[in-house]
C-alpha cells in the first residue's frame, strides 16, 4: 500500500510548555518529552518538513511572576530561558530516536543553541533536520504564540499546528462547561470577536492578516499530530 499522502509540505508545531508536564505539576517530564518526539519522528517520515516553537509555561510564566513583584522584563527574560530549557530536553529526546535536529534561539546562546537566521533555518528544513525555535522572540511583553505565527510566517510554513490538552476551539471552556461546543471550523476574526482563547491576539491577527491557517488539536491523543498532517478531520481549523 503507498504510504498516506501528507496535505502539508512544511509545519510549525507549536508546544506549550505544560505538553511537556506529563503528570508533574511543574518542570520536564523526560517520558512525555520522549512520546511527543516519537509523534514528531513519525511525521518527519513521512518526508514533512517540521519546524518546532517551543514554549516555556511549565517552568515560568512572565505574567505570573510579575504578579508576584518582579519586574516584568525580567519575568519575561527567566521565561524565554525555561523556553531554551525545554528545547534541550526535546532536541535529546528527538536525537535518542535518530532524528537530525536543530535548536535555534532567538536569545543569543551560543554554547547552547545556533542564533535564529531565518535562511539558515530554512536551509535546515530542506536538508530534513527538525528545527526547534526558542526563546520566542527573544523580546519580553510578546509570548511563545506570537512567536510561532512570526517565525511561521519567515519560514513560509503551510500551517500551524497548535497542540492543545482539549479536542479543538469550544464555544466555552470545556474543562468547566460540559455544554461546550467544539467549531469544526472557525475564522481568525471570530476567533478575535469572540475573544476565544485559541492563541493570543497577536498571533491570530497576525495569522488573519497573512492568510495562515492554524489547526487546533489534542496532543494528548496518540498519533494526533500526524492526523493533522495527513488532512484528517481532527481539532479546529482556523483561517
Ligand atoms: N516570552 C517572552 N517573549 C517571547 C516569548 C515568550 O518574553 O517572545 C516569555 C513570557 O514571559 C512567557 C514565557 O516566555 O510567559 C513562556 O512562554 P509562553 O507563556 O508563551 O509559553 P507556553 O504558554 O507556550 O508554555
């Protein structure tokens, strides 16, 4: 049987920081990170090109800890290196399954990551290396979402996959409301209208402004980021 034809050339995949708790309240779950690499593996089979943004909110939020009395520059600055954290620990995980990775910062950090250089990201995309972007955009005030529409867009992604906890964009939240409706499909603009949490404003306008499509899904169900891949009808698509 010919292997299933994917329905985009190029991703971003954006994880949040808390794909990576597992059962942990805050912090790396080494296991987790390895299942989601295995998922990640799966998909660069089938010969798509990935680029990662990862984020950081298992180990620090700016908001919250301004919240608590820090200046929030520097919140922001402790939260793009729990972002670069999190991509060590993902860049392992791929690497111990044999997949050629890259991790690139937006914050220079030589000993650890490659500085972002939009061509030499792409570059890498083309020779088949994952490439994992973090510290967002290397500026506080911004988050990990707006980051991942950005980079998106310099990279010419076709779509960006945004991993949830939940099936797709409700009507409410679902964890709290049991009546919430899950849109199949949903436009950028009513995603703002609405003021639906599906990625913060920024990245929606930024998304809507530029035609990018998100598509909203469930990390937690196995095999779900190569569904998305392969143009099943899974999560919410935005556009
Ligand atoms: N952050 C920032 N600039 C960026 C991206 C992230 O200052 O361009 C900081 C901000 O403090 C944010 C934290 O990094 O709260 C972690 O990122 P985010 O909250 O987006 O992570 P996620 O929710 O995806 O885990």
């Amino acid at each position: 049987m010919a292997a299933p034809k994917p329905a985009f050339q190029r991703i971003l995949l954006k994880l949040s920081g808390e794909s990576l708790l597992g059962k942990l309240a805050n912090g790396i779950d080494v296991a987790t990170a390895r299942t989601i690499a295995q998922e990640i593996k799966d998909v660069h089979a089938l010969g798509v090109e990935i680029a990662i943004m990862m984020g950081g909110g298992n180990i620090i939020r700016g908001q919250r800890v301004t919240s608590e009395g820090l200046e929030r520059v520097a919140a922001d600055q402790m939260g793009l290196l729990a972002t670069v954290m999190n991509g060590i620990a993902l860049q392992d995980a791929l690497e111990k399954l044999g997949v050629v990775t890259r991790h690139m910062s937006a914050v220079e950090i030589k000993a650890i990551a490659e500085p972002f250089i939009r061509r030499r990201a792409i570059r890498h995309l083309e020779k088949g290396r994952v490439v994992i972007f973090t510290a967002g955009l290397g500026s506080p005030y911004f988050t990990t979402d707006t980051a991942a529409a950005l980079r998106a867009l310099e990279i010419k992604a076709q779509v960006i996959l945004k991993a949830t906890k939940v099936d797709g964009v409700y009507t409410a939240d679902p964890m709290t409301d049991p009546g919430a409706k899950r849109f199949a499909k949903i436009r950028c603009i009513d995603v703002l209208k609405r003021g639906l949490k599906v990625m913060d404003a920024t990245a929606i306008s930024l998304c809507k402004d530029n035609d990018l499509p998100i598509i909203v899904f469930n990390l937690r169900k196995r095999g779900n980021i190569k569904r998305a891949v392969l143009g099943e009808d899974i999560g919410t698509r935005v556009y």
